[in-house]
C-alpha cells in the first residue's frame, strides 16, 4: 500500500523571509545615495541654467544701454557712503535693484509694467511704487537646492519674495560702491581697485570699466534664502548686501564661498534669524550663514554678503562673458577676491579654481 507523499507547506520561512528584507534593505541603501546624487545633479542643473538666463539678460541690457545695471537704486547717495546708506531702515527708502530692471529682458515685461521703475528716482525716493510687485515669485531667481527660498521675508512692508542670485558688487564694502568708486576700506582685498561690475546707482560697460576682462571677472555669485522669514538673505528685488548683492569678497572673516565664520555676513535683522532659530547670540557660522552681531540697533548697515549655495562643495557663478562656473570653497582668498574685482589687474582664468 503506498503511503501519501506528506504535505509540504506553501510560503516562505522565517529565515527567507528575513534574507528577502535583508537584500531589499541593501538594494534601498544602494539606490539612495544615487537618487540623492541624480536629484542634486538635476538641481544643480537647473540652477546653472537660471543663473545663465540672468547672464543672458544682463547682456541684452547692456546692449541696449551700454551699460549693466545698478545694483541698486539709492536717491540721495554720494560717495563714500556711510554706512546706514545701504540699510533697509534708511529715509527715504532703497529703490528698484538689478533684478527689477532686467524683468523685461527675463520675458516678464508685463510684471515690470505694472509699475513706474523710473519714478523711484524721478521723485527723489519719494515713489516706493515699484515695491508692489516684491511679492512675485520668479522661478528663474529660485535654485532648486535651497529649500529655504519659499517662505517670504516677513519684516518690514512684509512679503519679499526670495530669490538665490546676487549681483556682484565687488571686494569692498556695499556702502563705498555709489557710482561705481573703488573703496577706500582697508580692511577690503588689498588692490587699488576693489569694485566689481554692479554698484549703488552704478553698472559698469563692459569694455570700458572691467579691464580685468569678462572671462575673468565674475558677474552674478550664488547666495542662500534666509533661515527663517525673519533673516531678509535671499530677496530677488531688495537690493541690499547678502538679499540680491554680494560685496566685500574676501575681506575679513569672508574669506571664502560659504565661509564658516560668524560674522562674515553683515546683515540687519540676523540677531532675530538667530533667536527665531533657537541658536541664541551664535550659532550660524557653522550653518554657512554667518551672521553679525554690530546690526544692534535696526538702522545698522547692511552691507556685506557672501556667495552661499546648498549644492555640495562651491556656488555656481556667472562670468561677465556670460559663462557659467562652479567655484569650489577651497578657492584661495586672494584668486577669490580677484575674480569678483573688475579692475585689479589680476586676471584669473575662470578654470583656475
């Protein structure tokens, strides 16, 4: 008489079971990273194309005005500036910036009709108008690898969109660029001349003004929105340092792109970022955000910024000849300082750092 065959059970056991999540924790601990790197890639990417366009933009105006434009209006100013000059808080108030005067060669000309630019100065300052559109978001002044740019700048008239692109006002300090001078700071890179391409009521022609050459002077820097709606960094249309400028490039403690050092940016309002974040009197130096403790009380300048990124290692530059690089945070202060000076008589090949 045969014996039925005994029944075998369908199913894994325990032990395949946990060989089956083994190899699936290994394959997703494999993908990860490679998604992380494709997804920073594509970001950074994109991040390069936005700040072409601008470059693009900045040389259609140029085109067809001989010259850039400034990187900020400021009614009243004369040179040296002092230093409230370049603060938020001053009377009458800052005017439109570099990024509002190329909106109708960035395809937005209807956002820039809807108000009067050229009434800002027309009035003397008077005619703070052309702040109604500060609230726009523009994805061309967005880097997709700062998830900081969507909250607004909260302070002040309020709802200041962010943005990630920076107009570069030279080595010196913001205050002393008004009408395209060189600075008379001592602290500032040590050449006779520190400015760069853009300044207060000022934007440079090309082949009269940067003599260092477009292919060796940097025209727009990479920077990072504020931490918190409190900390006004990153602001498309507030022209003021570490908003939509960077100034005084490797001077002090700003010795590098995305320096480490607390006081490296001088910026208003910082004192609130810092509290609102939990870090107490210090604490964003190590974020790469550096941050000042002199801007105590609020009518304190505004008027250094660094080049910041979230992209690993560098910040993504654009070269006056409209070239797009990738500086790395190792760059040496001195090759740093002359890349964003136009008229040193140091030039460095853009390949160099």
């Amino acid at each position: 008489m045969n014996r039925p065959l005994p029944h075998r059970r369908s199913g894994f056991t325990l032990i395949e079971l946990l060989v089956v999540i083994a190899i699936i924790a290994i394959l997703i601990a494999l993908l990860v990273p490679a998604v992380q790197k494709v997804r920073e890639a594509a970001g950074r990417t994109q991040c390069q194309n936005n700040i072409k366009q601008l470059g693009l933009a900045a040389h259609a105006y140029h085109d067809a005005n001989k010259h850039l434009p400034p990187a900020v209006e400021i009614a009243g100013a004369t040179y040296p500036g002092s230093p409230n000059l370049t603060s938020s808080y001053r009377n009458p108030g800052f005017g439109p910036n570099w990024a509002v005067h190329l909106l109708p060669y960035l395809e937005q000309k209807p956002l820039y009709n809807l108000v009067n630019v050229p009434s800002y100065m027309a009035s003397n300052g008077a005619d703070q108008s052309w702040r109604n559109i500060r609230g726009t978001v523009l994805a061309v002044m967005l880097c997709p690898a700062d998830n900081n740019n969507q909250a607004p700048f909260a302070l002040n008239d309020g709802n200041w969109a962010r943005g990630n692109y920076a107009a570069n006002a030279g080595v010196s300090w913001f205050n002393y660029t008004v009408g395209g001078a060189s600075s008379n700071n001592p602290q500032a890179y040590s050449r006779s001349n520190q400015g760069g391409p853009f300044g207060i009521n000022w934007g440079a022609n090309f082949s009269r003004d940067i003599t260092d050459g477009t292919s060796n002077t940097i025209l727009f820097n990479e920077l990072r929105a504020g931490l918190s709606p409190q900390d006004r960094r990153g602001v498309w249309a507030m022209g003021l340092a570490a908003c939509s400028v960077t100034a005084a490039h490797a001077t002090g403690d700003a010795t590098n792109p995305n320096d480490t050092w607390e006081y490296s940016d001088d910026t208003e309002d910082c004192d609130v970022a810092r509290k609102s974040l939990g870090l107490g009197t210090t604490g964003l130096g190590p974020l790469m955000m550096g941050c000042s403790d002199d801007n105590l009380p609020r009518n304190w300048p505004n008027w250094q910024g660094q080049a910041r990124s979230r992209h690993p290692n560098g910040v993504t530059v654009c070269y006056a000849d409209g070239a797009v690089r990738y500086v790395r945070n190792s760059v040496p202060e001195s090759v740093w300082g002359a890349l964003n000076n136009r008229a040193d008589g140091v030039p460095v090949n853009p390949f160099d750092p």
